[in-house]
C-alpha cells in the first residue's frame, strides 16, 4: 500500500487534490480482485458470459463524415476508392490509395459512416426490381428481362442509343441512365455492417452551399438499415439549399418509415456567420418551432476536421491561450472573404452561449449539441494521425508539393495545402458496437470530439460527487450512479450547491502524453452578456499557477528535423473532481472538457521529413492535440 | 481549387454554361439546336414522381408548375450548353459517366450468387484474414516511468518479487485508468487498446506467473497471464457473412477489370508525349505507364 504511486490532479478552486495513490480502498480492492467486466473502466475486457452493461464501458471510435469516389467532387479530384475500399480501410484492412501508394491506418475504426453527396436517383434498379409501374412498357419490359439475364451493358447501351434517338419510354425520361446509386451504396452498408464488431452507418451529405458557397452542409446518418433507407430518396440540394427543408424532410422521412435521422453539421468556420445565424435562413426572427426543430435534429456539430477547428477563435475567446489552433478563418468555401461580425456565428463555444440566451426568450435552447470531430476526406481515407495523414481529396495525398498547392484561391483570398488540419475522430460512449447503441449515444450527446489521437476522456457532472469517486477505480461506476455523463443536464440545485464535476483522461496508446484537463464554462450573466472562464482542473507534474492564474507550459520535446518526440513530459493519464466555484444558480450555463497534449509533430514535420523538403517559415511543424468533450448543461429549476 | 468541391457541380456547370451561352450568342449565328421541347404528360409524370420520391407527397399544382417552368427552362439551358460542348473534357461529367459504368458492369457481374465450393475455397485460399484471434485473460500492473524516474528499475524488480510471492495486486504499482483485469480479450483488441508490441510480448508471457516488463505506451507492465486460448481455423458456418461479401469484392474487381482489359483490346494507344522529360508529380501512376498499348 505505501508504495502505490499517486498521480496528483491538481485542483483549482475550492477543491481538495484527490489521490489515487495512497488511497486504494477497501472497495477499490474488491472491485479489482473480483473483477467483473461491467466494474472494470473504460477499457473493459469483454467477458465470456457477458451481461447487460448498466452504463458503456468503452469508447468507440469512429469518423461519421468519409467521401469516396463516388462523390462527384471527389471522383473529380482523382478518387478512385469508392465505398467498399472506403469501409475496408477503416476497418484496418490495407487498401490502395488512388495515387497506387498502399494506405492502412494504425489501428481499425470501430465504426464509419460513409457520406457521400446526396445524389439523384434513377430507375435502372427498379427495371431490374420489376417496378409494374415501369412494366407496362413493352421496352421497359424487354431491359428488365436482360438486366435480371445479367445484360446490364447491353441494356446501358441501348439506353444510350435510345436516349440519343429521343426514343427512351416515357417513363424513363430521366437522365441518360437512371439509376439508383443510393440502393447501390445502402446495399454495400449492410454488407460490412456486423454488429458487435464494426458498424457501417447508412448516410449522406447535404451539401448547400447557400448564397454562394456559405458553408451549411450536414452529415444525415441513419439508425436503420436498407429496408427504410431505400423506401425514400436522399435530399439534395437541388431539392432545396436551406436548412429548414431539410428538418421536414428528416420528420416526414421518420413519419413514413417508422425509422430515425440525424443530421450533424460542420464547418461554420467556412459559412461566412450563416451556420449558427440568430435569424433564419430567409432572414425571419427565431421562433420556439425553429429551435425545436434545430435541437431535435441537431443534437450533434462535427467540431474538427480537415478544414479547419471549429470550437472557438482568438477574436471570441482572447483569454483562451490556446484558441488559436488550426484556424481556417479567411473565407467561406467559394472563397468569398469574411466580413466583420461573421465570425460571432460560426464557432461551437460561441454559439453554445447564444443557445442559453436565445432559450431565455424562445422557451428552447437551439444550440444544445454535443461535439465530434471527423475528417471530411475525399480521398475514402479516413485519416486523422500526422504520421500518417493523406489529405483533404486525391489531389493533396502525399508528395513533396502538396504543402504547397492552393486549395481555396480567389483574387482576395488563398488556403494552402499546409492549412490542412490532419483532424479528426469521434469517440462514443455505447454499450455496444451496433447502430443503434451507437446511433443512440450521439442522440445523447455521450460523445466527444478529438483532433485525431485516441484519449479515452470521461465527464460527469452532478451535485454529490465526493473525492473517494473521482479515483479511477471508482470514477465511472459513481460517475453514472450520482450524476450525468458528458451530453447530459443537470438542475435543481440544492440550497448553497455548486456543481460538481469529475472528469478523467487516459492518453492515446500510440500518442503524446497529457498537458492538462480543463473545464470550459460558458453562461449568461445577469446583464444579458455571454461570459466564458476556462479552469485547469488536472495537469502534469508539480507546476504551480502564477500570479496572473495562468499555468505554466509544459514544455516541448519536440525535433522537427527529425519529426520526433518523446513522453518524458505530461502524463499518461489525468483525473480530477472540481467544484464550480462561481457558481450561481440564477444563470444557465454549460460546462465542457478539454483535454491537451504535450506538443507533438504536426502532419507538415513528417511531410518535411518524409520528402527531405523545407517548407516556409510560416508553416506551423508543432501541434497540440486535444480532445472536446460535449457539454453538461445547467438549467435553473 | 476546392471552389469545385463545392458539390452540386452541375448548377456551377449550368451558370458557367449559362455565361458561355450569353457569349456565345454575342458572337456566333445561331445553332441547330432542336428547339422544340413537348412537356407530355408522361413528362409531367416524371417530374410529379421525382418531386414524390424526395418530400413523400405529391406536388401541389402550383408546385407541379413550378417544377415544369425549372423542367423547360434546364431543358432549354441544357441543349444549348451541349451544343457548345461543355459537356466535353469536364472532369466531373466524366467521373459522372464513368461511376454508372461501374456500377451497371457491376451489377451485371454480381447475379449468380457463389455456390459453397466457391466460398470454402476462397476462404481456405484466405484462411490468415477470417482466423478468430488468440483471446487471453490477464492481470497488469503498472510503472509510469516519470514518476519512477531513476528508481524505476529498482521499484519494478521489488514489485516483481511482490507479487510472484502472492501480495495483492491492488497494492502494487501506479494507480492507473487502464483496467486492472482483463477478461478473454482477442489480442487484435489487446493490441487496439496497449500497442501491437504489447499484445506481441503477451502472445508469448508464460501461463500462471508474474512476469515483466512489459512496455507498452502507457508505461512499464507486470503482466500475468491467467489463461490463453488459441486462434483457430473458422468454419465456413462460422464467418460465411464475411468470405460471400469478400468473394463478391474480389469478383466485382475482376469483373471491373476483365471488362477494361475487353475494351482496351480494341482501342489503339499511343503514347506520343516524351515521358522522361514531363514534370511528372511523385508517386505518378502515369510514371508507370509509359508503353504504347495496341
């Protein structure tokens, strides 16, 4: 017992440092010695007998935003991987990049969701189906007879013929080859779906681009599978580019089907201050019905990826030291630079705060959502780790240049190929790998959102918690038992309580060690104004606050020339019970955590180092991961 | 540049046609562009059931009307942005034709489902990917080296004798996040969660005994193995869901290629351009290519 080492969360605030160490109760024992996998923590072996899990022992990883070749976009960009290359790669199996190079990640995904662009629909699928409606044409009738007798070609080359004669049947008079590429896609899902091992999520983007390209794009992921995918064609933005469509379409898709949507959306850094706008997309006040609608079918934003981290901005947060990360803040997508006052309405931190003022006046909070990160490639290479990064699309995989190939470029404004982010992963809270533990658990909001290394970060928050249940023995159990984990709200607050919060994270097995865990608190004050404080509640080693609050860095390790780092500062793991110690229970306010590594090679470092280059002075080699988790909310009774 | 990514390519195509159009009639005398478009009924059809396939209702008539005024006036923009020949040499277009090209040779090759001769043979021929992996359960102690620093070695070395002589567990090493025990955990899981060289060295620890180290991301482990079960050989019962839809790929990429390889036999290629002195990027597939195929 004397020589158990303690690892020392050190406390901000009102609280007493917890610690592990000397402190292996008699409980702690029991538990460790009469293992059971539904006692163990957050990485629970699975036990041979297994039983209902009373709250999810582990975190799954996975990336809800991959486009394949058979996004238009990205086929144009020299994709070729299409969906089964895409799902075949995250699921650890070694594929072929487009440019021929072999691609295989570290270690498999747990789950993906595939989304390409929603796309047209067409007819070929159901003249081989049979459709009656089609059969009454005597021609349709004769293609469908060759397509069941696996003349697909032949039937294609007639059809082109006939397109060109101006003779297709009437029925068919959409375009040149009707057919269904979203049966197709749905159908390759189910195949790699297998639930407890890997999930392959049915989905799609819609991609509006609004008002020239305003970044208003959303993943639409499914819980169920072909059966009610197929019974309605996807959204597109022909059909409509604003929002709110969308959110009838979602309903009406629930009330036919029987089934359940979600949509995620990201990138507000690129929307030009139009993805959390205080007004709607027409330019109408917010109503009650608006942000219902938002908050039913939003509960989640993708908070990092590729193009740039979404959570705050220096502007927003100038107290933040560590809010300038990997920004991409110049322009919305088509380039069209930004103007003053945009910036306000594109940022996760900032639009959580909008969320609990817009309530106090519409009944509803809007913006109550969780956070993800994901890649958003184009290249059907789910790639998030700097070692082992393969870009935006096909035409920024690997080579010596691509750091410097412009990937947004207008007269006002250039977006280079550093600027990428090699970013980033959701990690989910479920009790199982299936689709609809984990679909459930985003609907929760029991996820978080890291920019690529795999932490496994816990979050909890309630009134009771005392210092024996933040030791990482008991942390999870009395975690569920007293309080919410991350996604979830609390109120009520006993007479004279503050919230109480604990929180842990274990380092990437593969990755840096851990800086420090921090809470972001963000309210409304009495006055009506947004507010944010950020507490360190854990960090590494014996550093001391300074006069001004702030903590000192914890240093680099890092060689650029050779891409290199090493652990011998931070921790591998965090953990830490905090109490709010300017709480007032009049204000609504939510709480997240943040979790910081040590500084490690960003993605340009290998690059250099790979292709024996230099890049410009101003390219960043340096990066600091970390990890968001989604927010508990307060709401006074 | 990712001004094409802006997806919905087509209405960027249709204003870029549109402009192109307008100029082109500044300059150049009219074309034989058929100019005769017939909304029938049977169009009419069609666009009330696209509209019915995306919003689950059918059009209202000033819906419908709506939908056949865009209907005409697409029509009418897509003729004569054909007629310029915009639809030639554009990427998208191209990728567009070419990925319902796959899917019709695709799904033309993919009918005849695969008889069990076929899939027994394709997953003895494969037999590595569908092995079920070791599983192992264990006990683990752990030494994060910073906190040890200098007496890391000494610290371990005590532990070890510790435990081998029957102190608890519980008592022993750093207080850690990671699960004290694990219970039949396949070691592609083992390896998922601690590292591949982690889960390599417990493939090899000896049943029964404390043993170490054992390093793994997190630190220095003591690890005991309290008992192993061997991978095995599945059944084609066992993993059929997995060799059918790995066959299928397999076919649809042979078939993909054997269709290629069809068409190529009867084009003539000529590869006129001096290779060795093109600016070829690194990692060119083109860099491989330079023959002249007949």
């Amino acid at each position: 017992m004397a020589n158990k080492q303690q690892f020392c969360p050190l406390l901000f605030g009102v609280m007493a440092c917890f610690l592990a160490a000397c402190s292996k109760t008699p409980e702690a024992e029991k538990t460790s010695s009469n293992d059971t996998a539904a006692q163990a923590p957050s990485l629970a072996a699975e036990s041979a007998t297994p039983a209902p899990k009373a709250y999810p022992e582990r975190v799954f990883w996975g990336d809800q935003h991959v486009h394949t070749g058979w996004s238009v976009d990205a086929g144009a960009f020299g994709a070729t991987l299409g969906p089964e290359e895409a799902l075949r790669f995250a699921r650890g199996e070694e594929v072929q990049s487009s440019h021929g190079v072999p691609a295989k990640l570290s270690r498999p995904l747990d789950w993906v969701a595939i989304t390409d662009h929603s796309d047209a629909a067409g007819t070929i699928f159901e003249i081989r189906d049979g459709n009656p409606a089609l059969m009454a044409d005597p021609q349709i009738k004769t293609w469908h007879e060759m397509l069941v007798a696996g003349k697909g070609l032949e039937v294609a080359s007639e059809m082109i013929v006939a397109q060109s004669n101006n003779r297709i049947p009437a029925p068919l008079k959409d375009p040149v080859l009707a057919m269904s590429i979203w049966q197709k896609n749905t159908a390759i899902m189910e195949k790699y779906n297998e639930p407890g091992k890997f999930t392959a999520f049915i989905g799609y983007e819609w991609t509006s681009n609004a008002g020239g390209g305003n970044n208003l794009h959303r993943n639409v992921i499914y819980r169920d599978g072909k059966d009610l995918a197929d019974q309605v064609v996807p959204m597109t933005t022909f059909d409509s580019e604003n929002p709110e469509d969308l959110w009838k379409w979602l309903a009406d898709w629930e009330a036919k089907t029987g089934g359940s949507l979600l949509a995620i959306p990201h990138n507000g850094n690129l929307s030009n201050g139009t993805m959390f706008a205080l007004q709607t997309f027409s330019g109408e006040p917010l109503t009650p019905a608006w942000a219902e609608a938002r908050a039913r079918w939003e509960p989640v934003y993708e908070v990092t990826q590729i193009k740039g981290d979404g959570e705050t901005h220096p502007s927003l947060s100038p107290n933040d030291e560590f809010a300038n990360f990997e920004r991409w803040d110049a322009a919305n997508l088509a380039g069209v630079p930004k103007q003053a006052g945009m910036l306000e309405q594109e940022y996760a931190r900032r639009a959580l705060q909008d969320g609990l003022k817009l309530e106090k006046t519409l009944g509803v909070n809007p913006f109550k959502f969780g956070m993800v990160g994901s890649t958003d490639t184009h290249t059907g290479l789910t790639t998030a780790d700097e070692d082992n990064f393969f870009g935006k699309h096909s035409a920024v995989e690997p080579s010596a240049e691509r750091w410097e190939h412009p990937v947004i470029q207008t007269p006002q404004v250039n977006v280079t190929g550093w600027q990428m982010s090699a970013s980033g992963y959701a990690g989910v809270w479920a009790v199982d790998n299936t689709r609809e533990a984990l679909w459930d658990a985003l609907k929760r909001k029991e996820v978080y959102a890291t920019t690529g290394p795999r932490m496994t970060v816990r979050f909890f928050g309630g009134w009771e918690y005392s210092d024996a249940d933040a030791e990482p023995q008991n942390l999870v159990a009395a975690g569920y038992a007293k309080g919410v984990p991350m996604g979830g709200d609390i109120s009520a607050a006993p007479a004279g309580a503050a919230p109480v919060f604990v929180t842990s994270a274990l380092k990437d097995a593969l990755g840096g060690n851990l800086d420090r865990i921090q809470i972001v608190k963000g309210w409304v004050d009495a006055a009506g104004n947004l507010q944010e404080k950020i507490y360190d509640v854990a960090w590494s080693g014996d550093r001391k606050p300074g006069a001004d609050g702030n903590l000192p860095a914890v240093g680099n390790t890092v060689d650029v020339a050779n891409a290199t780092w090493t652990n011998s500062i931070g921790e591998s793991q965090l953990a830490a019970i905090w109490k709010d110690p300017d709480f007032d229970p009049a204000l609504p306010a939510f709480y997240y955590a943040r979790v910081i590594e040590i500084p490690t090679p960003r993605w340009t470092a290998y690059d250099q180092k790979r292709f024996g280059i230099k890049m410009a002075d101003n390219v960043p080699m340096i990066i600091t991961e970390r990890a968001y988790t989604s927010p508990i909310w307060y709401t006074p009774k | 540049m990712l001004r094409k990514l802006i997806t919905e390519p087509l209405v960027h195509f249709l204003l870029l046609g549109l402009g192109l159009f307008l100029l082109y009639q500044l300059v150049a005398p009219a074309s034989a562009v058929d100019r005769k478009i017939v909304v029938s009924d049977a169009t009419v059809a069609m666009l009330a059931q696209r509209y019915e396939s995306v919003w689950m209702r059918p059009p209202t008539p000033d819906e419908l009307r709506a939908l056949i005024d865009t209907h005409i006036r697409e029509e009418i923009l897509y003729r004569e942005g054909v007629a310029l020949g915009l639809d030639r040499n554009d990427p998208v277009i191209q990728r567009r034709v070419l990925q319902k090209l796959d899917v019709l040779t695709e799904e033309s090759s993919s009918l005849s489902a695969p008889t069990d001769a076929e899939l027994d043979a394709y997953l003895q021929a494969n037999a590595e990917r569908y092995a079920l992996p070791p599983t192992l359960s264990f006990e683990q102690v752990l030494f994060d080296p910073i906190r040890h620093g200098a007496k890391l070695e000494a610290d371990f070395n005590a532990a070890l004798t510790q435990l081998n002589a029957g102190t608890d567990p519980a008592t022993v090493g750093d207080s850690t996040l990671l699960p004290a025990r694990a219970v039949s955990m396949p070691l592609d899981q083992v390896a998922r969660d601690y590292g591949d060289d982690f889960a390599a060295a417990l493939e090899n620890l000896p049943v029964g005994s404390w043993q170490g180290p054992v390093r793994s991301g997190f630190g220095v482990h003591i690890v005991r193995i309290e008992s192993k079960s061997a991978g095995e050989a599945p059944t084609l019962a066992a993993v059929r869901a997995a060799v059918e839809r790995d066959w299928e790929n397999a076919r649809r990429i042979e078939g993909r290629e054997a269709y290629y390889q069809g068409l190529l036999k009867d084009y003539e290629i000529r590869i006129e351009a001096d290779l060795s002195a093109a600016a070829l990027p690194q990692n060119s597939a083109v860099a491989n290519t330079s023959q002249v195929r007949q």
